[in-house]
C-alpha cells in the first residue's frame, strides 16, 4: 500500500508540472497518471474508538478512598480521650491501604507512557494473528497548498481524485504481511519512540483497559527508526526522488502527528491503533523550466489487532 502512495504522490507532482507547462501535456499524460496512482475512495464512517482527554478523576476516586479510611479509622477509635488507636484498628486500616494501592494505576509520566506504549506496540509483530486496516482516509490539506497562481483549483480537485480514502477493511494473516504491512512497513518492530518526540501523553485507565494518547513533535524529512519516523509510516524523500528523476528538492514537514493505542490489561497487549499523520511535501522539480511548489495531506489509518 506504501508503494501505491509514493506513486500517487510522484504521480501527482507530474501533474502540477504538465498543469504549469501545458493543459494539453494533462490530457495526454492523464491516463498513465491514473494507472499508476488508483486508488479506493469514498466515504468512510467514524472511528468507532472515543479518546478521553486527560482529567482529573483518578485523582478524585484516590481521595474519596483516603476520606473513606479516616473516616473509617475514627469510628473505630476505641478510646475518645486520645488519638492513638488499637492494634486491631492499626491492621484493618494497613489491610484497607494495601488493597489500594496493590492494584497498579495507569501511569502519567511521558516515559512511562512511552515505555508502557512501545513495549505492547512491539509485540504486535511477534504475537498477532491477524491485523485488519479498517480504513484510511486521505485528506488535503487546502490551506497546506501554494502552487503558482491559478492551478490551485485544478491541482485540489486533482489530487482528491488520486488520494481516496480505502474504506474496504484490508486483512494482514501472515508473519510475513504483518511485519511488512503494519507500522513501521518492512521493520522488524512497530516503535521505537523516544519520549523527547514527545509533546503529550496521556493514559486513560478504562477498566479493563488502558487508552493511550500520543501526540509528537513536528519533523522535517523523518526516516524509519528516527523521530516520527520510529512510530509511523512516513513518506521518505529517496523514495519519491528514486520514482522521478525530474525532482531536484523534495522535502517532508510532518506536523501534529497524533496516535491512539487500546491496551488490553490483563495481557498487556495493543488491540486497537489509530495514526493520524499530517505532512506538507515542499518540491522544486525541473521540467520545462524549474518550478516550486508546495501539497499538504493528512493521513488517517485505523487497525484492528487479534492475538
């Protein structure tokens, strides 16, 4: 699927460049250009995941507890003329404090929650079964465009055409499929996120499970395995230079990177992840004249994982 991008996008700097030579050079080329960048598109419903934003109800359920046991200590103070209480009271409130705090919390430091994340995201590769890309939505980003004046237009509907959304879930059975398909496509693990990529985290405890929110730092031009590249699938520019030779610049600017992870707790494994990438693609390419220009995308995948 990574493959049909970097085509779709290489196919699409073609035509913003025949759009400046000429609108005959579009037609012409149109049907190639099409071939190579097909892709599904139509709409596609909501994720069916909700993500909590970070409150602070876990820090109220903790003092109803502790008011909860003081209460519970003065009713069973024995002698009301001083503040020492029995051994007997002394064991139930220890029995009442250990009952507490033995059942582990979600955890709110950024490493943690990055430890917690990369440990149960790794494991997708090695434990899965199955993994269902339920869908992924392309998206431009209009306000992300800037082309010479009076392609803008032509270019945006162009380019919604190429880039549809896949909303038909695609099925990843195989070691072999999962491992190339899933993040990170054609590594061995799915991240290696540094907390200083890091601008917020959070660890929402649901129950039975924990929802992890992630949000990373702008990057230009990431590759796999570092920075926003160590956690998402990321268009590298030796990609799309080796698919046009045409290309003198091609840089990438990824922006609001934002990932939501399902953890199941009892087993410590990843069920559900949505990677939401938005990047901007910077080019100078020659071809009739040397030409700059600018394209924003937002990409949406939503996954399903079975153990």
């Amino acid at each position: 699927m990574k493959e049909s991008i970097i085509k779709a996008v290489t196919a699409l700097i073609c035509v913003v460049v025949l759009c400046i030579t000429s609108s005959v050079a579009v037609g012409n080329y149109s049907d190639a250009v099409k071939k190579a960048a097909k892709l599904k598109g139509s709409n596609v419903g909501e994720s069916v995941y909700a993500y909590e934003s970070e409150d602070a109800s876990t820090d109220e359920s903790v003092d109803t507890s502790t008011d909860e046991v003081l209460d519970s200590t003065a009713d069973e103070t024995v002698d009301n003329s001083t503040e020492e209480i029995t051994q007997a009271d002394t064991t139930d409130v220890a029995d009442s404090k250990t009952d507490t705090t033995e059942k582990p919390g979600a955890p709110t430091a950024v490493a943690d929650i990055v430890a917690l994340f990369n440990q149960s995201a790794n494991k997708i590769k090695t434990d899965a079964v199955k993994v269902v890309k339920n869908y992924e939505k392309r998206t431009v980003n209009e306000d992300k465009v800037s082309l010479p004046a009076g392609l803008e237009s032509s270019a945006e509907s162009l380019m919604k055409s190429f880039m549809g959304d896949d909303t038909e879930p695609i099925v990843y059975s195989t070691k072999e499929d999962i491992r190339n398909e899933y993040i990170v496509p054609g590594q061995s693990y799915v991240s290696k996120l540094q907390p200083s990529t890091v601008v917020k985290a959070t660890c929402v405890d649901k129950g039975s499970t924990y929802e992890i929110y992630l949000k990373l730092k702008d990057q230009t031009n990431p590759t796999a395995g570092n920075g926003v590249g160590a956690v998402c699938d990321v268009i590298e520019t030796h990609e799309v230079a080796q698919k046009a030779s045409f290309v003198k610049r091609f840089d990438t600017t990824y922006y609001n990177c934002e990932i939501k992870a399902t953890i199941d707790k009892a087993t410590g494994r990843m069920t559900h992840t949505n990677y939401k990438t938005p990047v901007v693609l910077n080019m100078t390419v020659n071809m009739f004249g040397t030409h700059e220009g600018s394209v924003g995308f937002t990409f949406e995948k939503d996954y399903s994982i079975t153990y």
